[in-house]
C-alpha cells in the first residue's frame, strides 16, 4: 500500500497543477530568505529612525534649557537697565560726578535778541548728601572699577588751585544714553 493510486480525469489535471513536494521546498527557501532580509532591514532601518530622534529630542532639550537661560539673563538685564535709568538714580550719578541743577536759561529769537533772564547754576555745597540711595542691581558683586566719586576726588585734586569753579566732569554719565521710558519687550 505504499504505491500511489494512479489518478484519472479532472484528478490527474488538477494534480499536475500542485507542485510535487521535493520541488516545493527548494522554491520556497528563496522566499523565506527574502522575508528575513526584508524584516532584518526593516528593524534596522527603525533602529536608525528610532536613534535619529531621540538624538534630536536631547538636542531640542538643551536648545530649550540654553534659552531659558539667555532669556533669564535678558530679564536680568533689563531689570538693572530699567534701575539705572530710573529718575533718582540718575540724579544721584549727577550728583556724584558734580553735576547741579541748571538755572533758568535764555532763548535766542531767530531776530537774534535774547528772550529771558539767563541764570548761573546753583553751587553744590559738599554738605548735602544725596537725599536719593543707589539702586541695587540683583547678583552683581563688588566692582574692580574705580568709583565715580574717587574719580572725581582725584580729577578735583589736580585741578589748578586757583581755579573756583566745580571740577566739571570729562564723560557724561554711562546711563545718560538710556531712553526715559525703558522700552518692554513684547510677550514678557
């Protein structure tokens, strides 16, 4: 009983169109290879892709992380730009380089005649202190720059004794150029 029965008719075409077993296992060995290579690549290429962003998500973090804190570091600036070119801080600078309040000025007419009283400065007496304190500028330490006032102590020294008028100061004062109204920027 070994033998196969013999098929006949619709049976035997129908047989001819099922590949014997023999050759339907050396046709599908390349089949089953392609499916491995196909998957092996596919895992790889999504070992990549999978690498690729987390490496740009650490990238994104620290591009987060570095402008958080340039931003703190603007606000920072800002807050001392806007302590300095506040009304009293810049009288006092004023009054520790020298300078007084103005008198009461003349204007020239474009006739040419003068319009007004002009008057001379009111003196600044060494005994007044300044009535306004300094601002504090958050974080910031001891300066290595020589003060304003040494300056001026030591530009006053030299000047010729006989000279009666207040030493006037070489620069004008560094927070001189900040506008009245410090500027916001938008979104903070």
């Amino acid at each position: 009983m070994s033998a196969k029965p013999r098929l006949r008719g619709r049976a035997a075409r129908l047989a001819r169109l099922i590949p014997t077993g023999g050759a339907a296992g050396a046709a599908r060995t390349p089949f089953v290879l392609l499916v491995v290579v196909l998957l092996g690549g596919g895992l790889i290429v999504l070992l990549v892709l999978n690498s690729a962003l987390s490496e740009g998500a650490f990238k994104l973090d620290d591009l987060q992380r570095q402008t958080k804190n340039l931003t703190d570091e603007e606000q920072a600036l800002q807050r001392d730009v806007d302590t300095y070119s506040a009304p009293d801080a810049l009288q006092r600078r004023a009054h520790e380089l020298g300078m007084v309040p103005g008198g009461d000025p003349a204007f020239l007419n474009p006739d040419g005649t003068v319009k007004g009283v002009p008057s001379a400065a009111a003196e600044q007496s060494a005994a007044s202190p300044a009535a306004v304190r300094p601002p504090m500028a958050i974080g910031s330490g001891p300066s290595k720059a020589p003060s304003p006032s040494s300056t001026r102590r030591a530009a006053t020294a030299s000047a010729p004794a006989s000279t009666t008028a207040p030493a006037a100061p070489s620069a004008p004062p560094a927070s001189s150029t900040a506008p009245a109204h410090p500027s916001k920027t938008p979104g903070r």
